[in-house]
C-alpha cells in the first residue's frame, strides 16, 4: 500500500497533471465513454453579463477555494477590494470567462493556451458562487438555490466518500430543484492509480442512491493545475443555458443591502442606498420605478409590521461594471434613491424587487404541504426526522429570505406555521424546512406555499 502524501508536500504540476490524466482515462473506460473534441461552435459577442450560476458545495477542506482560485485566478473574498467601492456585494461571486483554444481544443480561462501558446476563443461567462464556511454555505444553497443553474461537488480523492458535509449538501442540492450537478474528485495529487480508482468507486456507489447517478464525474488537481481543462469542458458542454423568463414581470432577490457613504459625508452628498442580489426572471431597466417587499419593519400598537418601500433605480452594475438593464445571470447591484439608514446593515436581505404593483403577497403566516425527510443528513449519528410538533420552532428559506416560524398546526396536508419575519412569495413556492439540531438548523426537508 503506498503511502499517503500529505497536503503539504511539494508537487510539481506536470507529474501531478500525468498521474492525474491516466487516472482521467481509466475513470472515462470505466464509465465507457470518451468526450470528444467538439469543433468550436460559432463565435457570438459574449454578454457583459454573465449567463450562468454555478455554485461550488462540497466537504469542509475538499478545495472549493483553492478550485474558485484556479479558475478565476483571483480569491473570492479579494470582493472585499470592490466592496469599497460601493458597488457590487460580497456574495463570494468570481466571474470566470470560459475559452476554447482555435488552435489545439484545450478548454481554459485564460486568454491563452497554455499547452500551444496560441490566442483562446471565449465562448462564455458564468459566475460561481463559493459561500465561505459550511453555515453560510447551507444558508447560501436553501436561499439562492432559485438562482443557481447547476453546482460542482467537490469530493476529496484521498478521504473516504461521502464525508457529512459532503452527504448534506448533495441532499441540498436534490431538495432544491438543482439538476446539473458535475463531481469534482480532487487532489488526485495526493493518492495512488489504484486509490483513485477505489475512490472513485466510492463515488459511484454514494451518487446511485441518489438522482444523481449519472453526473459526470472528474478528477483533478486544483493545485496542481491537473486536468482542469477536461473540468472546463465539462461545465461548458453539461451546464447549458436555461431558457430565461425575460417577458415576465422582473423579480430580483435582494441578498444584501448597504449605505456606501462614508460617515460623515455632507446630506447634499449623500449616495442613496444599494441592494445587491440576482435576478431571478424578467429585465430592470436604470430608471424603473421599483417596489420593495417586504421592505423595513416599523412598530406600531407594540406589533411589528413590514412595510413596502418604493423607489427608483440609479444605477445598475453587473460584475461591478455599469450596465443599462439587467436580466437573469451573475450577481448584480441597484443604486436607489432610498435613504442610506433604511437599507443599512443588510436590513432589506430576502426581500424581492419588482415593478409596483407586480410583487407577490406578503404572508405573516402561512400553510404548506410538507415533505420531510427519513433521516438527518450530515448529522455525525445517524438520526431519524421526526414529525413537526406543535409550537417548534422551524427556520424556513424561500428566494433569498430566511426567516424563523413557530407551528401552530403540525399536519402534514396543512403545516401551519407563523412567521416572526413575513414572507414575500407567490403560491406553490417552494421553502426550504430546518430544525435546531444540537446547536444548529439542520435540513429535515421542504413545504410547498399554499396559503
Ligand atoms: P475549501 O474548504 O473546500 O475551500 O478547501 P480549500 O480550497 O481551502 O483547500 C483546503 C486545503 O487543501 C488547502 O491547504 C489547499 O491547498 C489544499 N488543496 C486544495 N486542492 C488541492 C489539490 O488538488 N491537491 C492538494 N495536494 N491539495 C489541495
Ligand atoms: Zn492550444
């Protein structure tokens, strides 16, 4: 048995990128099939805009980050840098563009070849979402899974599949509606021929009880730089371009709301406040008259109650960069003319953006078919999901929302639960169900809005 390399081992990336390229073609005879060098389809513009969401999930240390890294060529949380700026938000979005080289076929996200030195032809911009730490990660999944259009899972190749994280965000992904999911088996670096292909056994095994059972799976080094271009090709060619709803009635997802003005700015200065989000369907156009829902809470006769808030847009920004209008794809930001202290400290996050008039109701309680699942997933013992009880207090995620209920009538036909936060969703949405677990919400399935 050979042994195990440690993280921290030098590599040198051309034996990591062989070892991990033989390891490639045995997994690709194993599963019978070869993916073929497509010629480069017709070159369009690309968009300013990116025309894809994909989320990066999988177990806590497995290499999200460093893979965000290597394919953006920047980390995610260098956002921080254009948060000063005021203008786009702090969702761990990185905008990768993706090139095909004219010359050889190699897929990369570099302008240029690295295996012939030639010019690469983009054919598309997506945006992957990498949420830092396993909480904000669940949260970020439930909430934004309205948004994401595929996900990559990434499995460390020299630990054994599936670790709980692992379990929790793939149970994640299935609640949520997601399809597309492509494997990542990484650090094929740090493990032998043999225990690659034991792993990824491992792999297939966990992924046929699940409906994922034919994702493609692909192992790399993103340390390394191993493989990563069979990983692009794969996320071009498996991840396509939803059909977008553009005609409908716009709805964007607030994530985030903030005041860009320096303390202390003059009044005759002051920028309006930002929201940062996505878009979920239909186009904003700079100038639109727009409602906020559920907006800011205001308390009267000792009741908190929500109220709508509307305004206009300034200013729209895509990837930090000005655009006039905004349709569905990557994250982007309103400046408003909305006072600073009512969108400060993420006041407005959950709430939905449409034109007025066109927003759905607001529940402060509502009712749902519940479906629950048989088993805690990512829990370190193995613990059944028991039904709802009366008075239990629930933490529910719909669009971009999450907000903290208490049951009133635990049937499964007719959950009734009252919110201590209204929502803002249209009938038949779908919301995300978790129960305090230990110190924590874990994931015990989902409920459809009925009323
Ligand atoms: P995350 O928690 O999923 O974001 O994981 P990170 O990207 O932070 O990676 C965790 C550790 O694994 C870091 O020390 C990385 O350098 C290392 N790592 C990530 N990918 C690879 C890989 O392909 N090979 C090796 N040897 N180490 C890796
Ligand atoms: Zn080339």
């Amino acid at each position: 048995m050979p042994r195990k390399k440690k993280d921290t081992e030098t590599i040198t990336e051309d034996k990591a990128a062989e070892s991990a390229n033989n390891v490639a073609e045995s997994i690709d005879k194993l599963a019978g099939k070869k993916i073929e060098q497509k010629t480069t389809p017709e070159i369009k513009k690309l968009p300013a805009q990116p025309e894809l969401n994909i989320a990066l999930v999988g177990h806590v240390d497995h290499g999200k980050t460093t893979l965000t890294e290597r394919l953006s060529g920047k980390w995610t949380d260098t956002h921080s840098e254009e948060m000063k700026k005021g203008i786009t938000i702090r969702l761990g979005y990185a905008d990768v563009i993706i090139y095909k080289c004219s010359n050889c076929g190699y897929y990369t996200t570099k302008e240029k070849c690295a295996k012939c030195n030639s010019l690469t032809t983009p054919l598309r911009k997506i945006s992957l979402v990498d949420a830092p730490g396993h909480e904000s990660l669940m949260a970020t999944m439930l909430s934004g899974a309205a948004i994401v259009d595929g996900a990559l899972l990434l499995v460390a190749a020299n630990e054994k599949c599936p670790q709980p994280q692992t379990k929790e965000h793939l149970m994640a992904l299935q609640i949520t509606g997601i399809k597309k999911v492509i494997i990542i088996q990484n650090k094929i670096d740090l493990v032998s021929h043999e225990e690659a292909l034991a792993n990824y056994k491992e792999i297939k095994e966990f992924l046929s009880t699940t409906e994922f059972k034919d994702a493609p799976i692909i192992p790399i080094s993103a340390r390394a730089n191993a493989n990563v271009d069979r990983l692009v090709q794969t996320i071009y060619e498996y991840i396509q371009i939803p059909q977008r709803e553009l005609n409908k009635e716009p709805l964007m997802l607030v994530a985030r709301s903030f005041d860009i003005n320096k303390p202390g700015s003059k009044v005759e200065q002051m920028k309006g406040g930002v929201l940062g989000g996505t878009i979920k369907q239909g186009v904003f156009s700079v100038g639109q008259e727009i409602e906020i829902s559920p907006g800011y809470m205001v308390e009267e006769k000792n009741k908190k109650i929500w109220k709508p808030l509307k305004t206009t847009i300034k200013q729209i920004f895509s990837g930090g960069v000005p655009v006039e209008k905004i349709q569905p794809g990557g994250s982007m930001a309103f400046s408003t003319l909305l006072d600073p202290s009512v969108v400060k400290s993420d006041s407005l996050t959950g709430s939905l953006v449409s034109l007025p008039g066109k927003l759905p109701p607001l529940h402060y309680q509502i009712s749902l078919d519940t479906f629950l699942l048989e088993r805690i997933v990512g829990a370190k013992e193995d613990l059944e999901v028991k039904p709802l009880a009366k008075n239990e207090v629930l933490m529910l995620n719909v669009n971009s929302a999450a907000t903290v209920g208490i049951v009133l009538d635990p049937s499964k036909k007719n959950t009734t639960v009252i919110l201590k936060k209204p929502i803002c969703a249209t009938i038949g949405a779908r919301l995300t169900i978790s129960r305090r677990v230990g110190d924590r919400f874990r994931l015990i399935g989902y409920g459809i809005l009925k009323l």
